[in-house]
C-alpha cells in the first residue's frame, strides 16, 4: 500500500473541510473518490486517518497548542495545522506506526505542499508529541 498517497489524500481532505467548516459526510468521501483509481488500502487508510483525526479533533489539537505554547492552531497555515493533526492522531492513537515513520511522512508532505519553513516547524512539534506521548 502507498501510505504517502494516502496521508496526502487525508491532507486534502481535512483542508477541504478545515476551510469549508463542514463536518464530513459519506457523500463527501464518494465525490472525493469518484475520479481517482486507487487500491482499496489506500481508500481505507486514508479515511481511517481522516475519521480518526475528526473524532479526535478537540485532544489533537489540545495536545498540539500544548506542544507549541504560544502558537494557536487558527493562526497556523492551513496546510500545517492539518499536516499536524493527522500526524498527531497516527501518534497519539496508531500504536502500529511508529512515531518516526509518522514524522517522516509529515516531513516530506510538507516539502511537497508547504513552504519552506514548514518543514522545521513541523518536525519540531511532532518529535515534542513523540517525546510528551512517550513514543519516540
């Protein structure tokens, strides 16, 4: 399975919603599939990261404003916040992936859809997650 893919998906998704303010429904999920032919592991992994980060969505971002003290999440790139929300739910609730993995992959989808300064930042406030959680 292409994981990356996945996480990337998830990235658009919840930017989508995140912009939007609405809450997800199957019908956004069908129209967001609907001229895309991927596996079905990447479908399924994508939605369980944006399922898990919706329904965790007041811890995640709790843990994440905890992490980076005087930065609010309403005041972050929309790209990062939800870069960091995703990352946060795999490391705070996916006790299969590990911490590193997870930071990798929000590291090198930030390269690809952030700026440049991004990727620091993020880098800086998952390895803190990590560390807090204990997973590292």
């Amino acid at each position: 399975m292409q994981r990356r893919k996945a996480r990337e998906y998830a990235l658009q998704i919840l930017f989508r919603l995140d912009f939007t303010g609405k809450k997800i429904e199957k019908k956004d999920l069908e129209e967001f599939w609907a001229d895309k032919k991927e596996h079905r592991d990447v479908k399924n992994f994508t939605e369980d990261l944006v399922t898990g980060t919706l329904d965790k969505i007041d811890h995640i971002d709790t843990m994440i404003e905890q992490v980076t003290e005087n930065w609010l999440l309403k005041r972050m790139a929309a790209v990062d916040r939800n870069i960091l929300r995703f990352a946060a739910y795999e490391i705070l609730y996916r006790k299969d992936i590990p911490s590193a993995v997870t930071i990798n992959e929000a590291l090198e989808i930030a390269k690809k859809f952030s700026s440049t300064d991004s990727a620091p930042f993020i880098n800086g406030v998952l390895d803190k997650l990590s560390r807090e959680v204990g997973k590292t």
